[in-house]
C-alpha cells in the first residue's frame, strides 16, 4: 500500500479508521494525528487522538457550509 498524503494543519475533516469507523474531526500535524470533535465538552480528551497510522481515508469537509444552515425563517 502506498503513502497517504495529509491534510492540511489544522482542517476540518471526515476520517475513517482501520475498524471503518468514520468521524468529524480536526487533523493537526504537530501530533501527526487525527483528532475527533467533540463540540463543547473543553480541552480534547487524549483518548479521541487517532493516529495517521490508523486512518485508512480521509476527506475535508465541505467549507462552503452556511454557518446559519440550521436556522429557518417562519413567517
């Protein structure tokens, strides 16, 4: 199997483990790791680190996403 090139520091992706378990994360270079969101819960928790070793495909999340897609207007 080839190499894997790496997102870049810091995006915002979707990753999918060795077990094919998918989640929403950040990759961060600096840990050479692949870090799974959590929403507001604090500081990451070390356990949701997955390394680069352990992803098998990953892509980033679409950037183009509304930040008020999940308003609606009533009128």
């Amino acid at each position: 199997m080839g190499t894997m090139s790496m997102p870049s520091n810091l995006s915002a992706v979707l990753f999918t483990d060795k077990n094919g378990i998918t989640r929403e994360g950040v990759y961060k270079k600096g840990l050479n790791a692949f870090v799974e969101a959590l929403g507001d819960e604090g500081p990451e928790d070390p356990g949701n680190l997955y390394p680069e070793d352990d992803i098998t495909t990953w892509e980033y999340l679409d950037q183009r996403r509304s930040p008020d897609a999940d308003f609606m207007v009533i009128l």
